[in-house]
C-alpha cells in the first residue's frame, strides 16, 4: 500500500467512524458535507490538472500506486474527499462542544480586511508565480464574499482552522518531505514565494483554508435545503 494512500485512509477513517457518534450524530449531515465536498473537489482537482501539467508541483510515484487519471494519482483525487470531510468534521466537533467558541463580528471583520489587504499585497508583487498568484486570488476573493454577505462563518473558522493545522502540518509535512527520504508531492519554487514552513510552501495553508472555507459555504446553504 502507498504511503500516500496510507496518509489519506488515516486521516478519513477517525472522523468518519466517530460521525456516528450519538449525540452529535455528524451523519445527519452527509448530504449536504458530501455534496459540498465533490462541487469544490471538482473545481480544485481541474486547478489541480492544469497545475501539474504546467511543472508547477508534481508527484513522486514512489509514493503512490501506478494508476493516474489525467496525470493525477488515484491517492491525489482521494485527497480532495478524505482531508476536507476530516477537516470539516473537526470543525463541526469544535463548534458542537464547544458552541460559545467564537470571534465578535467586529473582530472578524478586522482579521479579514487584515488577511485580503495582504494577500493583495503579495498578489501586486508576485503575478509572475502561477501558485502565489492563482492561490491568493481565490483566497483574497473568498475573503470579500464573506465581508461583502456579511457571512458569519469565519466566526468560527478563523479558531478551528487553527486547531486544522495541528493535522494539517503533520498530513502536508509527510507529503512535502518531512520524516521521509523523498517529497511525495513536489513543487517548482520558481512559482511559489519559496517560504516553506519546515517542508510545506506556505501557499498551501491558503490553498487549505480556502478550500475547507468554500466546503462550508456551501454546506451552510445545502443545510437550509436538505434539512
């Protein structure tokens, strides 16, 4: 079995044995998580093609089984079901145990014009970085859509995603090359700001929020319809 294979059974199998769990009872909410999870796999899996066409990260097939589609890895496309549910599912568990476990409105608001005004920053000076630039752009347009519907969400997610990157840094740490010989995923530095933290381009914790930030979203808004 790959190791990448490996890393995203381990990530999915806790989260979704416990969604079962009685009181919280995650399965409730399945259609509208994976309904959610496919539409944004889909448009970060074509990001994901083209990305990996293009030379700007690539993938060590040590590391995976012998089986692509469209230049992809089986494990790469399980990525995109197996890390945002289990990352989702940490977000709901944070918010059921804990439900006061929130940013006041004012504060959230300042945390996001502080993040876009950044992230417009490095996007002015860094056009020619295909990973810097098309990461932030989607990041930075995220953040306007949550201030501009007034969207309550980063209330709670500007905390869990925190409490995210504790398995984030490990799962994206052993891809990136930490604890092993060789990356399992690779990146051309020449497109991205080549800050790393340890071994993970710091592109990807954007790349990660905006993801998981798009997945609950849409969840949100298929809750109002299936339920």
């Amino acid at each position: 079995m790959s190791l990448y294979l490996v890393l995203n059974i381990a990530s999915f199998i806790v989260p979704f044995v416990y969604s079962f769990e009685k009181k919280m009872r995650f399965i409730k909410w399945w259609k509208s998580v994976f309904l959610s999870i496919f539409i944004v796999a889909f448009f970060f899996l074509v990001w994901d093609i083209f990305f990996t066409k293009m030379g700007v990260w690539g993938f060590n097939p040590v590391y995976h089984v012998n089986f692509t589609i469209l230049g992809l890895p089986l494990e790469e496309i399980l990525f995109f079901i197996c890390i945002p549910y289990a990352s989702i599912f940490t977000h709901y568990a944070v918010g059921y145990f804990y439900p006061n476990l929130q940013l006041s409105k004012k504060v959230t608001n300042y945390i996001t014009i502080i993040l876009f005004l950044i992230s417009a920053i490095v996007l002015i000076f860094n056009t020619d970085k295909w990973y810097t630039f098309i990461n932030l752009l989607v990041f930075a347009g995220l953040l306007i859509y949550a201030f501009v519907t007034k969207n309550t969400i980063l209330q709670k997610f500007y905390i869990t995603f925190l409490v995210i990157l504790i398995p984030f840094f490990i799962v994206n740490g052993i891809l990136t090359g930490s604890f092993i010989h060789q990356e399992v995923v690779w990146y051309d530095n020449a497109e991205n700001l080549g800050i790393r933290l340890f071994t993970i381009p710091i592109e990807d914790a954007f790349y990660a929020f905006s993801m998981l930030f798009a997945n609950l979203i849409l969840i949100e808004k298929f809750k109002k319809v299936f339920n």
